[in-house]
C-alpha cells in the first residue's frame, strides 16, 4: 500500500504539516497541495492521485463538493477530514458517495487506517464498475450477433449453426471482430430492405 501518491486539499497549518509528516514516514508520497477547493479540483484533474485528503472547510470550493466531485470524476480515493459537529452532514453525503470521513481531531493510527480503507474501497469500486462495463458490453456483442443470426436465418433460410459460421467466415475474410460483422450484416440487410 505505502508508495500511494497523495494529494491533500487542506489549509496550510499544523493539521497538515502533522498529516503530510505521518503519511511520509510510513511511505506514501505527497505529489501536490492545494489550500482551497477549486485549485485542488484543477490539480487533481492534472495529477491523477491515487488518493485525495480534504479538509471539510475549504474556500472556493467546500470539502465536500470536492469529495463528490472526486468521485463522479474517479479522480482518486478520499479521506474527508470533518470536524466532530459535522458528521451528521458527512453520514447524510455517505448514503450516495463513497468516501472515507475522518473526524477531527486525528490521531496518526486513524489516519493511515483511513487512507488504506478508503483506498482499498475506491479500488474494489474501480473493479466492479469496469467489470459492470465489460458485462454490458458482452451483453450487447452477443444480441447484436443474436440479432445478425436470426437476419441471416430469415433471409438465407438457413439454421441458427449455419448462420453462425456464415457470420464466422465473413468476420475471418474482412478480418474484423465477430460483433464488427453482426453490425455490418445487419446495415447490409437493411439497406437491401429499403432499396
């Protein structure tokens, strides 16, 4: 876990010269700095980290807009620093955002535990949303082959094996991918439909 790049969205103080020491003694590298919230929000866009630490109060842009924001945008895990009388707001912004909240004052233990579970959170989440893509696209390959075959059955007369080599072959000589096929057979009977 240490080598994360981090990037902290705090006010410049003893808060953050005590977290920004913590966190590179035990490895982690911090890649940027910002002291209000839209600074951080364009470094964030240039820097990519792999975690984000925000102070709740921050000018221009509060911590947790910057939080959201982080998230819609998977610009990196967060650990959202909140004092003790704002945790009400922070539990209501957990029902729909993930982010690790960490309340004020911070003890060295707390925040390494929160950079590594919000880290591994973010990665987990990272996983699943790329595996959800990757199923809705296998899921539309395979209805527009589908949808090829059965063109092919209709219009050659042929069974649903037969069609599918057909659509195999013609993948094969054009050198394209078996969905790249089942589109282009699919536009070519169609425009034989309207002529």
């Amino acid at each position: 876990m240490n080598g994360l790049r981090i990037f902290l969205a705090m006010p410049a103080g003893p808060l953050r010269d005590k977290v920004k020491d913590s966190l590179s003694r035990h490895g982690y590298v911090i890649i940027g700095e910002a002291v209000d919230g839209m600074t951080a929000l364009r470094s964030l866009h240039k820097l990519l980290p792999d975690l984000v630490i925000i102070e709740m109060q921050l000018p221009a842009l509060d911590g947790l807009e910057l939080a959201k924001l982080c998230q819609e945008e998977q610009l990196g895990a967060v650990v959202l620093l909140t004092p003790y009388n704002q945790l009400g707001t922070v539990q209501r912004a957990l029902e729909t955002w993930l982010f690790e909240p960490l309340i004020r004052p911070i003890r060295e233990e707390a925040l390494l535990a929160a950079v590594v579970t919000a880290h591994t959170h973010y990665m987990r989440e990272a996983r699943l949303t790329r595996e959800v893509h990757e199923l809705k696209e296998a899921l539309e390959k395979r209805k527009l082959i589908n949808q090829a075959k059965r063109r092919l059955m209709e219009k050659l007369h042929v069974n649903e094996d037969e069609a599918h080599r057909i659509l195999q072959r013609y993948a094969m000589n054009h050198r394209i991918s078996s969905k790249e096929a089942a589109s282009r057979i699919l536009k070519g009977y169609s425009h034989d439909e309207g002529a």
